[in-house]
C-alpha cells in the first residue's frame, strides 16, 4: 500500500490532549513528533481532511520535499574556439 506523510500541527496550548493523540496513532502511523507538530504516514486510500475534521484544534498539510540547491560553480557561456 502506497503511505502519505501529512504534517499535523496542533494551534491549542500544551499539553496535547490525550483522546486527539489516540485518534492519531489509531489511524496513522506515527513517524516524528515535536511539542506541537506531528509527522504522520496514513494510507493513500484514507482521507486526511476526514481525519482533520475529528480534530479540533489540528492543521492537516501534506508533506513537502525541496531539492537543495547546488552550490557548483557553472559556467554561463563557454569559451569560443
């Protein structure tokens, strides 16, 4: 089964409630945690905006990936012969 990484990130004050941390590791697969964000895997067939929708509180966003830029030295037009 084909997994996306969804980044949840809680907007209330700490601690995190403990019935929305149930929720989330009963239906996803938790990669990474920090004090108020979450890195999740859930299943390409599942719907993260109806998991977004049961928590309160909770932003649901898609994982991104940037590619580093190269710091190589190019060559902007190349010696005539």
């Amino acid at each position: 089964m084909a997994q996306e990484r969804y980044i949840l990130h809680f907007k209330g004050d700490l601690p995190l409630p403990a019935e929305d941390l149930q929720l989330i590791q009963a239906k996803t697969q938790l990669i990474d945690a920090s004090q108020k964000a979450l890195l999740v895997e859930l299943n390409a067939e599942e719907d993260p905006d109806e998991l977004a929708g049961q928590l309160a509180g909770w932003t649901v966003s898609k994982e991104s990936h940037y590619p580093i830029p190269t710091t190589r030295p190019t060559v902007r037009k190349p010696p005539e012969p």
